[in-house]
C-alpha cells in the first residue's frame, strides 16, 4: 500500500472524531492563525477598500474544514480537497451547518498531487486561488517538494502559499509520515516551487500539546506569494 492509500485509510478512520480529539491543539493553532491574518494576507489589513475583490481559497488535505472555518471572515470561496471521503463529509457537514451556500464553499475527495488527478481537477475553477493554505499535512505527502510545485500551479499571479506544520525532528517517521517536520530550510522548497517572493517563517510562542503522555510539539506557519514572472516560466 502506497503512502496516498495508507493516509487515505487513517483519515476515513479518524474522521468522525478527529476535530474533538484534538480539540485543544485545533483550538491553540485557530487563534494564532486568526490573528496573523494580516501577515498572511496584508490586503486583508486594507480597509481602505470595502469593496475588496473575491477572494478564492483552496484549503488542500482540508480535513474536516478547521482552517477554512478559522479564515472565513477573510474570504468569499472556498474549495477543499481531501483524500479521505469520510474527511470530505465532515468537511461539508460543518459547512453546511455554518449556513454557507454550497456552491461557495465545498469539498471534494481528490488527490492533487498524483501523477495522473481526476480530469475534474483540470477544469478552470480549479486554477487560480488567491490563496492555497495545507494545514499539517505536508509531512504525510510523498514528496513534499514535488507536492508544493504542483498546488502552486494553481495559484493566481500574486497569489499566496500558506504552509502550517511542525518543526523538524518533532516527528517519528512512521507508517503514512514522510518527513519529521520542517525548518527555516523550507524557504528552499518554496522557492524551487515558485513561492519564495515575500517569505517568512515564523515560530508561534505557544506549541501544542500531544501524544501520551502529553509533550509540547512545536508548530510554524510559512507563507510566500507566486511571481508573475514564475506564471510566464510555467
């Protein structure tokens, strides 16, 4: 069984009970994302403007929709993509108990990063996000690297990458866990991927805590935004 597929059956086995499981970490990491808004997206800080343009997110291994949730004040659509469908119906469910209509704000089971995705995800409204955040998940992926040149492809002229996961040599690696964590290195991955303009990585004050018996896990946040100049090379 490949690594997508190993993943694939953890998270439909975790789905119904993961957000209230991890409740107090989702909880920690909402808050700190919640008031970084502006550092992840400085035109959100812009008033000046009430007319703000559409703002377009894809939320990728969205789980069962904690980040989209956490930055809904910020923008007007969302898809998520996940490659665990009981994920997906809890994603939806959230949603859909939110009130928001169903053709802004969705979820569908995919897998983005495969050599050979679902012809749906070739069509236009795929393409084109202002922002792609992955929330804790790049270290189950296959190739991480890889992993973050294919999502930005699908980000618009400007557009922003928001990565949050934990520091390197937090993790064992282990059944459906590629990678330890990552460091300020990861500035590299993302600028391979076409990322790198505006770049920060910053460590909360605060980790999390996990696992028995509890232990702090450290966390970071990274963000970087898509060139114009990368869109031409592409």
């Amino acid at each position: 069984m490949d690594i997508a597929a190993k993943n694939e059956v953890n998270f439909d086995a975790a789905a119904s009970k993961y957000e209230s499981q991890f409740k107090e970490a989702l909880q920690i990491i909402g808050k700190e994302v919640g008031d970084r808004y502006k550092w992840i997206c400085p035109q959100w800080g812009d008033t000046s403007n009430n007319n703000m343009k559409q703002f377009r997110m894809l939320d990728y291994a969205c789980g069962a929709g904690f980040m989209t949730r956490t930055l809904l004040p910020h923008v007007s659509e969302v898809i998520g993509i996940d490659i665990s469908q009981n994920m997906v119906a809890e994603y939806n469910k959230n949603i859909a108990a939110l009130g928001f209509p169903a053709d802004k704000m969705f979820a569908k089971k995919g897998n983005l990063l495969s050599d050979t995705p679902s012809e749906e995800f070739s069509r236009p409204e795929y393409f084109n996000f202002d922002l792609i955040i992955i929330g804790f998940a790049l270290h189950h992926f296959e190739a991480p690297d890889l992993a973050l040149k294919r999502l930005v492809k699908r980000l618009a002229a400007g557009g922003i990458l928001v990565v949050l996961d934990f520091t390197e040599h937090t993790l064992k690696i282990e059944d459906g866990i590629t990678a330890s964590g990552f460091g300020p290195g990861l500035r590299h991955k993302f600028e391979e991927a076409g990322v790198g303009n505006g770049f920060d990585y910053l460590l909360p004050e605060k980790g999390v805590m996990h696992g028995k018996p509890p232990k702090e896990m450290r966390y970071f946040i990274a963000r970087g935004e898509r060139t114009k100049i990368d869109i031409l090379k592409s």
